[in-house]
C-alpha cells in the first residue's frame, strides 16, 4: 500500500518526505548510517565526483573520535571560551559534509552513465548534508539566543524560544539552503541531546522553553528561596499563591492569575503554604540537643553518656575548599553539620569516630583537624528511626545531605 501510494507522489512531495523521515533518525542509527554509507564499494565508485569534507567553523571532540565506548546518543558538548560558549561534536559523522563536481554528474546522469545504485548512494549523501547543515544552522542560532544559560546553566536565564520563530530565524539565514520549517526542526530535535559544562546531558527541547515551563521555573525557584527570606525577616511565613503572583509581576513583569500559580504548584508538587509553614524544619527537630562538646576523649568520658541516643558532629574546620567523595563541592550552608547518627552506646560510639575506627575516613579527616564538636540526645527506645527522621529533615531544609553520612540511615 505504501509503495501504491509513492508512486502516486510527485518527486518533490515524496522528497520531502524521505528527508522528514531522515531527520528522525535517532543519532546512533545516523551515525551508524553514514558510516555504512561511505564504507559500501558505490561511495568508492564516486570518489572522482565526491569529496568528502566537514561543515566549517565546526569541531569535534579528539576524546570521542575513534571510541566506541564513548556515547554516540549526544550530539555534542557545551564548553566555555574566553567567556562565551561553544559547541564541540561528538561524532565526525554529525559534521560531515560532501562536495559534488555537479557538472560531471550532470553529464554523466544526462549520458545516462550512472547505475542506479550510484544515484541512491548520491541521494543519501545529499540528505546528509541537509541534516548536518540543520543541525549545525541551528545549534549555532541556540549559542547566540540561549548564551546566558549555556554559560551560566541558570533556568531563569532562558528566554522563551519557540520552535516557529527558531524557523523563522533559520529561513532569515541565507546559508542555510533549505527551509528550516517548524515541522522540520520538531522532527530534528526530539532525537537529540547535548552534554552541558558541567557534564549535565539534557535534551535540546530544554533550550525552546514556552512561556509556562518559565513560570515553572521561576516558581520553583522562589519556594527554594522561602526558607531564607523567612531567617532573613523579609518574609513573615511562606508565599501565599497571592503572594508569588505580586512577587512575580514585581521582580519579572509577569502576570499570572492565582489559579495558574495553584497549577504550576500541583504540577511541581509543591504544598499549599499553611502546610509548607507546617513542615518541620532542622533547627526545629533538634530541639532538646545537648550543648556543643568539643570531640575530645576528656569530654567524651566526662559528659556522654554510655546510653541509646542521636547526636550530630560538626566542623568548626570550614569544608567549602573540600571535595567530597562524590567530587561536587560541599555548600557553605551545611558546612557546619557533617555528620548525623545514632547508636545504642553514644560513648563507645563517639569514641570509635574519634580514632578512627568507624569506617567512615571522611569523617576522621574531619574530625582529626581538629575543633570538632558534637551534640546529642538520649533516645531510650527508637533511636535508629529518630535518625531517619532527622536526617530526612535536614535533606528538606537544605537541600542535600551532611557532607559526611555516605548513604541513607
């Protein structure tokens, strides 16, 4: 039925279809694609006519050329110089570009002197180009309009792009030889995927934010912010959907009715103020703690107890200038807590984190700089779930965990 109904097709409408669907190619099968193409005996055939070549301006990446452990699911990688982004590729084949002696072909098609096979060995290298021409049209359109976020990975620097005025754009440029329609881009970039500085992999869709998935950002951005304008006193207690809306005409220009911010909440997940003012926070669930004790054996033999309980170990050496296990930088916001526990004998426990004896060389290097303290509470019953619990909240109110504790309780 398929072939019944390209027959009945004229040669530009069934063109523009095969190339509809060759834009669709996910990049691991493209790739793959162009490397059969030139190593088949028909693209030997044409080399007097066809040269192979690469687009300009472009670069590839040495570390992923001739690699095959190295992912060929992304187009390339956003990397940083002398203050403005640049894109590198991953594969030779996503820049490949083919030279043809036109005029030869001509005389050879008029003359009847190419096989068939050499005809579609030509048609797949020029839908080739066309593709990597798109591709490369439009990756550098996104370096120009979405530069704030490719250098700074910021959401609330994307500007709203969307894909018909990226069409617009691309048709504006005059080398680009074909029409850069909206169909055609929808189709290219829902197969792709690039890697950011700091090695993030998002999917290009991310770059053509529509208006709502701003608000989305913006949103969740100032519920991340409550908790410190609250400690700050320039709020008296979390954002009423009221109150994101005057926030986000006064600091954006934006107007959003309430039910839209109600919306964008349910659709983060986010809970309804009075039940965000609800939700306990650390400072709250440490309540009853001990006084800070320095990590001393003098201190821990006068003043712990041998009994159940949790405690929590703090570093008065500042972590901001060390890395943790996992290489991210530790927030200056926790760098005080860096540990949290619990045990059945907080003496003998303490103890073994101060020489080093409880499996956690992290913690000892923490501690044996000297100036660690620690505080606890006696836990008769339970003690392992209220650690859960405190750990659980201090994830909440800041973000991530202490530094120190290398998995969950």
């Amino acid at each position: 039925m398929a072939h019944k109904n390209n027959n009945n097709l004229d040669a530009a409408t069934l063109g523009k279809i095969v190339l509809a669907r060759f834009l669709t190619l996910p990049l691991k099968t493209y790739d793959r694609c162009v490397a059969k193409i030139e190593s088949s005996p028909y693209f030997l055939a044409l080399s007097p006519w066809v040269k192979p070549t690469n687009l300009l301006d472009t670069s590839v990446s040495c570390e992923t050329v001739g690699n095959p452990a190295s992912s060929s699911q992304t187009l390339g990688e956003i990397r940083l110089s002398e203050g403005q982004s640049t894109f590198v590729y991953h594969k030779p084949s996503f820049v490949r570009e083919y030279r043809f002696d036109e005029i030869e072909l001509k005389r050879l098609r008029n003359s009847n002197s190419l096989p068939k096979e050499l005809t579609a060995t030509l048609h797949r290298l020029r839908l080739i180009n066309s593709r990597n021409r798109l591709t490369h049209g439009l990756i550098q359109a996104l370096l120009d309009t979405q530069a704030s976020y490719l250098i700074s990975g910021d959401p609330l620097s994307l500007v709203p792009l969307p894909q018909a005025r990226m069409s617009r754009m691309l048709t504006e440029r005059s080398n680009l030889p074909l029409v850069a329609d909206a169909g055609r881009l929808s189709r290219l970039i829902r197969g792709l995927s690039f890697k950011m500085t700091d090695g993030r992999t998002l999917p290009l869709n991310v770059l053509f934010p529509n208006d709502r998935q701003l608000h989305c950002h913006r949103i969740d951005f100032l519920i991340k912010r409550e908790k410190t304008l609250i400690l700050e006193g320039h709020i008296a207690h979390p954002l009423s959907d009221d109150a994101i809306v005057a926030f986000l005409w006064q600091q954006y220009g934006v107007s959003l009715s309430r039910r839209s911010v109600a919306a964008i909440r349910h659709q983060l997940a986010i809970p309804y103020w009075r039940r965000r003012g609800e939700r306990k926070d650390y400072l709250v669930a440490t309540e009853g703690f001990s006084p800070l004790l320095p990590m001393t054996p003098q201190a821990l033999s006068a003043f712990m107890p041998p009994h159940p309980g949790v405690y929590e170990i703090r570093s008065a050496a500042s972590l901001e200038d060390r890395t943790v296990a996992d290489g991210q930088s530790v927030s200056p916001e926790r760098t005080r807590v860096v540990y949290i526990g619990s045990t059945r004998d907080l003496r003998k426990r303490l103890g073994d984190h101060l020489r080093g004896s409880s499996d956690n060389p992290l913690l000892y290097r923490c501690i044996a700089e000297g100036n660690a303290r620690v505080r606890f509470r006696q836990v008769s019953d339970g003690w392992r779930w209220v650690e859960r619990e405190l750990y659980r909240v201090f994830c909440e109110t800041f973000g991530a965990p202490p530094p120190c504790n290398r998995m969950s309780p």
